[in-house]
C-alpha cells in the first residue's frame, strides 16, 4: 500500500516552497538508522539512499551472519548509484554505538539524523515468558535507543541542529491484542522516552518525529523472527486449558484486518518525508496504520494534553525547536 496522500493531512505542514528553499532543507543528510538488515531498516535505508542522503544502515555481526545483508546493501548502492553503506553496530552495546557513532562523524565532520528502528517481537502467553526475557525484550526495544542517544546527541547537540526519528508501534496507544504483551510493554516504554526526549531537545535545536506503524503481518521479519516464551510447560498449560489453539486467533484476527494491498513500503516513504521536511516543520508523530487499530485517535488525545500541560507550567517553548543555527548565524 503506498504512503496514503492526505498521511499528513491533520500537520501544519508548509504546502510550498521556493526553489532556494527547497535546496536549502532538502541537502543530502547523513543518517544513521539501526535495525537495518531487513524488514522497516533496510526498506528505508534504500529509501533515503535513493533521496539522495549518505545513509549507514546498521546491523550487528557483518563479518557473520549478516554478511548476506551488507554485501545485497553494497549490490543496491553500485545499481542505484547512491551512497548507501552498512556498518557495524550492536544496539546492545554500548563501546559498538560509540565506535560507529564515531567512525560516522570522523568521515563525514557531522551527523544530521538518527533513526531508532531496532527492535524485536515476542508471542506467547505473558505468564510463560520469564522476567529475563521481559529485561532482554525490553533492552533490545528501549535501552537501546538510549545507548545509541549517549554516542549520538553530543555531535547533535554541538551542531544545533538535527533530527531523532523513532519507530514505535500503535500498539502502544491503540488495540492490543494478547499474547504480545511483552512486546506491546517494551514498545510503549520506548514511545514514552521519545516524548520526553523530545522535550529535552528542542532548546538545543534537535527535532524529534515519532512514527508510529500498525501491524504489518507481511514485508517484515517481526512476525517470523518473533520470539517465544522460555517457559514451555506454562505454554503448555495455556493450550491445555481454555486458551487451546489461542495463537492461531490472534494470528488469523490480525490477518483478517491487515488489508490485502497493505504494503510496508509506506512506512519507508513516511520517513523520507519526514526527514525531508523544513526544519521547524516536521511532525511530531506520523501514522502509518493499515489496520486503523485507534492508536491515531489515542495519540491526538494524549499529545494534546501534553502539549498543555507544558504551557500552564510556563514551558510552551519546549513544543517548537529553536533555530539556533540562524541565531548565530545572526549574531556572526
């Protein structure tokens, strides 16, 4: 399914630009994007390469098991002629986001944007999954991000000026349906320390986007990759109970609501127009849900009230980014 033409219809969204201006904000971008070796990563990935940005598609192990993935990422940039590059980054430690990070801003001299994209999925009944799999569920989901947030926002933050973009999940705000609860857990802790982190950069000059996909039961490795419960004798009880046969009803609902034509691709293209958008004009949070589980509805509520809170506490400012960068140019 492509992107739907009214995706941003409800944000203040400038409809034109000039010519100069459209050169201006549109200038390559380098990115960083995690999670890429397949699934939402490496789609948008290609997808920013062939919108003319430098993009590191990072992923763990490309000397190993993820040497396939580097090696189709190097085929795509030589047949695209763009500059797509993979490189090594293991969200799950911290020295591995510090020497990408690193390596990025030693070639290039800076580092526009950084996409949270890693994730993984788990299935199965709660109870079965023990609180070591919930810790690593949640590692993997959300500590992660705030790994890959210490290596980059000190670059960020010195340049005035970038973009953070996560990846959440409407399931953080819209229909939930069982035996995903980990990870719905997982993904809702992520969605909330973007809204926070978010404020906590707009002085600085960092934008901030959250995109919010609904379930895609095909075109990613979530569901086939998914993780399962440590506990067998516990899943066992659940199918020998009132619960028999549950994961194939919530395979099947899932399946009955994905439309047929609902293509993984739109929540590629939600990111390319985010990440091309002016500065100061970007969306806070950008839908992209086939299924239409209520997380939009959800989310309007919830941000708004936010958005309030702060401006009867005095800190209103903290809903727009500061141009600093045309400050000092000013002050220069």
């Amino acid at each position: 399914m492509a992107a739907s033409p009214d995706l941003f219809s409800n944000l203040d969204f400038v409809a034109s630009q000039n010519s100069n201006q459209k050169k201006k904000f549109n200038m390559k971008k380098i990115i960083i994007i995690t999670g890429a070796s397949s699934g939402f990563g490496a789609l948008t990935a290609r997808a920013l390469a062939k919108a003319d940005h430098t993009v590191y598609a990072s992923m763990r192990e490309t000397k190993g098991r993820n040497l396939p993935q580097v090696e189709e990422a190097k085929k795509f940039a030589k047949d695209n002629d763009v500059d797509l590059r993979a490189i090594e980054l293991d969200v799950s430690s911290q020295e591995s986001c510090d020497a990408a990070i690193q390596e990025i801003i030693a070639k290039n001299g800076r580092l526009d944007v950084v996409i949270h994209n890693a994730g993984h999925m788990v299935f199965g009944p709660a109870e079965a999954f023990t609180p070591e799999q919930l810790a690593e569920l949640y590692d993997v989901n959300v500590l992660s991000t705030q790994r890959v947030n210490r290596a980059a926002l000190p670059q960020l933050r010195k340049q005035r000026r970038g973009l953070v973009v996560w990846v959440s999940s409407s399931s953080s705000a819209g229909g939930t349906p069982p035996y995903l609860a980990p990870y719905f857990a997982a993904k809702a802790g992520m969605d909330a320390l973007a809204v926070v982190y978010a404020r906590e950069l707009t002085r600085w000059g960092i934008e901030t986007s959250i995109i919010v996909p609904g379930a895609f039961t095909g075109g990613t490795n979530h569901f086939a990759h998914a993780g399962s419960p440590a506990d067998k004798a516990r899943v066992a009880e659940y199918e020998a109970g009132p619960y028999k046969g549950f994961a194939d009803e919530v395979r099947k609902g899932f399946a009955s609501i994905v439309p047929a034509d609902a293509d993984v691709a739109a929540v590629a293209d939600a990111i390319v127009k985010v990440v091309d958008t002016p500065f100061g004009k970007r969306p806070s949070r950008v839908h992209i849900d086939p299924t239409q589980d209520g997380a939009e509805v959800v989310n309007m509520v919830s941000d708004r009230v936010r958005a309030e809170l702060l401006r009867r506490i005095g800190l209103g400012d903290l809903l727009t980014p500061r141009d600093l960068t045309t400050q000092m140019q000013n002050a220069a």
